[in-house]
C-alpha cells in the first residue's frame, strides 16, 4: 500500500467516523408540581430558615452525635451491601473500558520459522529440496472502521450503565446512612419503653402489695386482688416483650455496621442523642434532580438512547480492515536485509442485504427507551411522594407531642386522685385499673412520637438526597 492511497483513507475515517445515529438525549418533563403540596398538614413544615442543600450537606453535620458517628463511620467501612456496590462499579467501568477499546486497532507482533521438504517428483528439480523461511511481522487483525457509529454508540451505553451503577452506590451509601441512624434512634425509644415497662412493673408490685394488705384485713374484695395481678402480669409481659425487641434492634445495628456495636457507643434513652439538624427543601420540588436514583434513573435512559444508535447502524455497511507489515528471507540473517520487506492490506465491507432482525432489534431498543422514560417519571413521583410525607408529618408532629404531653400530665393526674379515692374507700379498684392503663398507654405513645419526629428529620434528609454531592463521585470519561 503506498502513501497516496493511505492518507486519503485516514481522512475519510476521519471524516466520517464522526456519524452517529443515536437520537439527541431530552430529559423528559417532570410530572410533578413545580412546588411541594401546601394546606393544614403542611402549614409549619416549612421553617423559616433558607432551604438547606440537603445533597450537598455531609451527614456528619447533620448527626452531631459523637456516638452515632462512631456507629455510622463503621457502617460505612464495613457494610456488606456498599462493598457489593462499590465492586459492581468497578465491573462496569471495566466493561465500558472493554467496549472502548474496540474503537482502537488490535495490533499484534510475531516470528516466524518454517523448515519444509519437498520430494524430487514436486520440487522440479529432480532432487529433494529442503526450503527454510524466516518471517517477523506486525499486524492489524480485522479492525472495524466505525463509520456510522456502532462502536462508539455501544461505548455510550457502556459508559451511561457504568454511571448509573455509580449512582446506585451513592444511593445505597444514603440508604446505609440512614438505616443506620433510623435503627440507633428505634434502639433508644425501644430502651426508653423498656425502662417505662420496668417502672410500671415496679409499681403495679407495690401496688398489688397494697390490695392484698388491704384484702388481708378484709377491707377489699377479692376481685380487687386478682385486678391487680392482671396488671402486674400484663407488665411482666411487655418487659419481657421489650427485651426481645431491644435485643433484636441492637442485632439489627450490627448487622448494618458489619461488626458488633460496643456497648458503650449504644443510646440509653433518646434524650441522650445529640442534635439532628433540620433541613429544609425550600420551595421548588427540582431539588429532586439532585437524588442520585433520579440521576441513576436518567443515566439509564441515556443508555438505552445509544443502543438506538448502535441498532440503526445495524443497517449500514460494516467495513474492517485486516493488514500486515513485515519481513521475509529463506535465511535468518537476511531478514532484515534491503528488499525483504512484504507487506499485506484486507479491506472487507460487509453490506446488509436482508436480516428482518435488525427492524426488531430497533424496535426493541425504542421500547427500552419507553420503559425507561417511564422508570424515570415514577422515580421523580415516588421521591415526590417520599419527601411530601415527610413534609406532612413534619408540619404536624410537634402539635401531636404537644397535645400527648398534655394528655400524658392529664393521665398522670387522674391515676394519683383515683388512686386516693380507692385508698378512702371513695372508689372501687377498677377505676385504679382504668387510670393506670391509660397512663401507661400515653406515655407509650408520647415516646413513640418523639421517635417519629426524630426518624422524620433522618427520612426527610435522605429523601432529598443527603450527602449525595459531599462525596467524590465518577467522572464521565472524556
């Protein structure tokens, strides 16, 4: 091949190797309203502070706790999940490398030495001849000259999956996060109930004392006795309930840090905890761009618009190009003499005359673009639906407090004046048992309200994608 025709090759493979027959990527439109819903539930959601770059705040400003850092820094490096995440974002970097890597020539080296024999009848000579043949070459074995795209679009779609993969580990790290501070939370209301449960045990003792004091000298019926001892039972039973569960919590926190929590580092109640800092989504719902499922989500549609691409240029021409350059002489130092140069060069163009696969595989690849628009659209309305909630709950949780506090210190107060009623003989023992289940029940309640305002400041900045930007992410290959 001389000079001339090489270059002119060069530049029509430059020329139109810049084809592409993927379709332009839209981010389709969002089907949620522009602003958060509004109303009763939502009337003092919104703090009158500026709204809080949730994606960009690290978690460590928002759990100030010096234990529960301790706790989530563990989880972070040990946690099972987020190692399978992290490995599977090295797979598909790995395979978008494989995939952009068949846009450049495979180009191999080798030597050669053949021996060979020819009997008198064949070799024309009319004696045997023994022929040796050294040979050393570099060759380019069936490179695909990408005119229309294919390669490069099969690239793409390697390169968005590898992407989307990486938002799946950011996403998973959010969802360790606050796994991992919802369960720290549920450990302390659950100790917190289980110190209630062991109170209340306490006193439905001492109270059963009491009524059988009082039945020894027969100022109470029987009735009276065995009442109380269906509420010192009933005690027994949730403490005992609440031990399971407490256990059960604290093997769960295990679990999501990947090794035992020391004891030391666990909460005794959740006053205990330190401040979670609120944050706020201001007013615009396009703060939902930010979560890296919705990201991951549009990485994915990106990817199935380049196998668009590559599965159009299924119809066009393919042409690969085979070549060698080498050297040749029947005598090992001759090899490398003047004139023992050889040189080959395969052009091979394949055209597409009949294959009813390649109208399927487009059609195929149209309706993955359609799913994933649709996957796309459902994950802004379901981060939409998560974030509102959280809202709703929000602007509502501290009335419910306020409200149990004040039915906590109302049922404190019945319990102490029929407790003395019963004890001047005013009352019988079952409005004693009336009062003292009603305290029990809403000082539960109170605690488990307090448990949700706490989790709802952990939901709301996971929902609005915490963290998601304060960590170092892939970059797109250039």
């Amino acid at each position: 091949m001389n000079r001339n025709s090489f270059i002119p090759l060069v530049v029509l493979t430059a020329a139109v190797g810049g084809c592409n027959l993927a379709p332009e990527h839209e981010r389709p439109a969002s089907p949620v309203p522009g602003h958060w819903p509004s109303g009763p539930a939502y009337a003092t959601s919104q703090p009158a502070t500026a709204p809080t770059d949730a994606a960009g705040l690290a978690w460590q400003q928002v759990f100030r706790d010096p234990n529960l850092q301790r706790v989530v820094q563990t989880s972070l490096e040990n946690n099972r999940d987020l190692r399978l995440a992290a490995l599977n974002v090295e797979r598909a970097r790995a395979m978008y490398d494989i995939q952009r890597a068949e846009l450049l020539p495979i180009v191999n080296s080798g030597a050669s030495f053949v021996r060979q024999r020819m009997p008198a009848e064949l070799s024309g000579a009319g004696k045997p001849i023994t022929v040796n043949q050294y040979g050393a070459n570099v060759l380019l074995s069936a490179w695909e000259i990408d005119f229309f795209g294919r390669i490069r679009s099969l690239a793409a779609q390697a390169l968005e999956e590898y992407l989307a993969t990486e938002q799946a580990r950011r996403g998973a790290r959010i969802l360790i996060v606050s796994q991992v501070a919802g369960t720290y939370l549920a450990i302390a209301a659950d100790r917190e109930t289980l110190k209630l449960a062991q109170t209340t045990l306490e006193s439905q003792q001492a109270a059963y004392g009491l009524v059988k004091l009082r039945l020894d000298r027969g100022l109470v019926p029987e009735l009276d006795l065995q009442r109380a001892q269906t509420q010192v039972d009933a005690a027994r039973v949730d403490v005992a309930r609440l031990t399971q569960v407490v256990a059960q919590d604290k093997n769960a926190l295990d679990l999501l840090a990947g090794s035992p929590v020391p004891e030391d580092l666990l909460p005794a109640e959740l006053g205990s905890i330190g401040e979670i800092q609120e944050v706020s989504p201001g007013m615009s719902s396009e703060v939902l761009l930010r979560r890296p499922d919705i990201i991951q989500a549009e990485d994915i549609l990106k990817a199935a618009n380049a196998s668009i691409g590559a599965a159009r240029a299924a119809f066009f021409p393919r042409i690969s190009l085979t070549s060698s350059i080498g050297t040749g002489s029947s005598e090992l130092s001759g090899l490398f003499k003047s004139g023992s140069m050889a040189w080959s060069f395969a052009p091979q163009i394949v055209m597409p005359v009949f294959d009813p696969r390649t109208w399927s595989a487009v059609k195929v690849t149209e309706v993955v673009k359609k799913s994933a628009i649709a996957q796309y659209e459902k994950a802004i309305q379901t981060a939409f639906r998560e974030v509102a909630d959280s809202l709703a709950l929000r602007g509502t949780v501290d009335e419910q407090i306020s409200a149990q506090a004040s039915l906590v210190h109302a049922a404190e107060e019945t319990y102490r004046l029929s407790e003395a009623r019963y004890i001047k003989g005013i009352d019988s023992y079952l409005s004693v048992l009336d009062a003292q289940q009603s305290l029990y029940s809403a000082r539960q309640r109170l605690v488990a309200l307090r448990l949700e305002r706490l989790a709802n400041q952990v939901r709301l900045y996971a929902v609005l994608g915490g963290g998601a930007d304060s960590e170092p992410t892939a970059r797109r290959p250039m």
